[in-house]
C-alpha cells in the first residue's frame, strides 16, 4: 500500500508507491526512503520451558505421605519449586489468546510425561506414581499459588488428563481440603464409602463403626495402637481415592468386600473377626491406592 511521509529535505508531504522502497522528492529532488518494517515482536511464551520444570519436579518430588507433617512438606517443595515457572508464565501469556496458550502449556506437560512413559519400556499410559503425584501434590500446588494462571493450568491438565486417559482420572484436589482430612480424627474410609453411598455422617452404619472403635478398641493398649496406625495412613488412602480412583468404583468394591462383613460382624458380636477384616481393608488399600 501507499506510504505517505514527509520529506527530510523541504519538509513537503511525499507518497511513495507500493512497489518501491524509495522515491525522490518532486519539490526539491532530495530522495525520500520508505523505513524498514519493525522486527516481529517475539514472545516469551515457551509452553515447553514448563514441560520441562515439570519433568523435573517429577524426579525430586516426594511419593508418598503418610501424615500431615510428611504431607505439608512435600506440598511446600512443589509450590516453591513451581512459583517461578508460574511467574514466567503469568507475564508471558497473550490476553488475546490465554486459554489457548494455557491448553497448549497443559498439552507440552503430558507430552512430555507420556514421552517418559514410553521411554522407561512401560506403555505410554500413565503410571500411578506420577499419577497420584499429578493429583495429591501438583495440582494442588499449582491452584495454590498467586497467580491466576496456576488455577486455570491446574484445570486444563486436568480437562486433557481426563480426555487422554479417563480410565486412570485424577481429580482437582485442593491443599487445604487434603489437610484438614489429616487433621479430622474420624473414621475416614468407612465415612468416604459411606458418603459415597448417599448415607448421612449419623447413618446406622457409622454410627456402629464408631461404636466399634470407642468401645472395643479405644479401652485397650493394643485397640489404641492399631487406631493410632489407621489414623497415620487412613487419610492419605482416602486422599488417594478421591484424586486417583473412580471412586464409586472403589468404594462400592470396598462396600461389598470388607464393610458390609465387618458390619455384621459387629452386629453378630464377632469383634475378633471384625478387626481381622478390617486391618485387612487397611492394608490392602495401602497397596492400592498409596506409592510404593
């Protein structure tokens, strides 16, 4: 198209034609140029910079929480381990065309595990490890962080893991939502199928478990060491279910197999039979749904 500037020599308004770079001014002869088209801007935007801060907390992050405490820590070194990639990303991201630069950014991320999947011989699906990593401690530390764009990656990993993999899901925890499970001293997997099954926290079937564990086990040394240990693992488990599992799934397998018993066992008086049934649910569990 026409530029239209002014000449450097009289000052007279000159128009250059589309097709030159240049033209002599028709006032005073002095040759007028066409400036040089600025450089494109570039952006900062690096989705697999992010990928890559990802692989990395992988191999550093803990695996396993049994505890508050354990727990907490772990949660601090994935959000500080993340504030600065978050950062970078907040600033670089074009407000034009946010979410699609944000799925982009999720996309580089699961690329980049499933490249891992696949390079450790293992099918490139997820493994439960970084699983249960991606739902207990990252997501979680991504939502938790200042910026507005932890948030809104936590949901696009998330929305693109359940649309890669809906067979292994995980879910959109929250750190304080995990915590105050370690801190609640209650029947954690019992009241989770329970809740899961529609039933309230003041239904017969808890009630009962209760029961259980107040009068049996609670008024004995070795009753109060075997709830102690539940207490150390039970709300880790749980977190797990929630975030890792189908938990419908899980809970109605849990329902059938060790609870259902247990409550007849309580009602038959087979207290015995009770706590063997259940410390095997525990540890079963244990297996399932927590890292080795």
């Amino acid at each position: 198209m026409d530029y239209t500037t002014t000449c450097p020599g009289c000052g007279r308004e000159i128009t250059i034609p589309p097709d030159l770079d240049s033209c002599f001014c028709t006032y005073c002869g002095g040759k007028v140029e066409r400036p040089a088209a600025p450089p494109p801007e570039t952006s900062s935007f690096r989705p697999e910079a992010m990928a890559q801060r990802l692989l990395e907390l992988m191999e550093t992050a803990p695996r396993k929480a049994s505890g508050r405490s354990e727990y907490e820590d772990g949660f601090q070194l994935c959000r500080l381990f993340l504030a600065d990639p978050i950062a970078e990303l907040e600033v670089s991201l074009d407000p034009v065309c946010r979410q699609e630069q944000l799925d982009q950014t999720a996309a580089a991320c699961l690329d980049a595990l499933a490249e891992r999947w696949a390079a450790s011989g293992k099918k490139p699906v997820p493994q439960y490890e970084d699983q249960h990593l991606m739902a207990v401690y990252l997501i979680p530390a991504l939502r938790d962080l200042p910026q507005a764009c932890g948030e809104e990656l936590a949901r696009a990993v998330r929305d693109l893991w359940l649309a890669r993999w809906p067979k292994t899901p995980i879910g959109l925890g929250d750190h304080d939502t995990i915590v105050e499970g370690f801190k609640k001293k209650l029947c954690f997997i019992t009241t989770a199928v329970c809740r899961q099954r529609g039933l309230g926290d003041d239904c017969y079937e808890l009630t009962m478990f209760r029961r259980f564990r107040d009068q049996v086990l609670l008024p004995t040394e070795e009753g109060r060491a075997l709830v102690d240990a539940y207490y150390c693992t039970a709300p880790a488990i749980v977190t797990a279910m929630e975030l890792c599992q189908d938990t419908e799934a899980v809970c109605g397998q849990i329902w059938r197999d060790y609870l259902a018993p247990c409550l007849e066992d309580i009602e038959s008086g087979n207290n015995d039979a009770c706590l063997e049934r259940y410390a095997e649910m525990v540890r079963c569990l244990e297996r399932t749904c927590l890292p080795c």
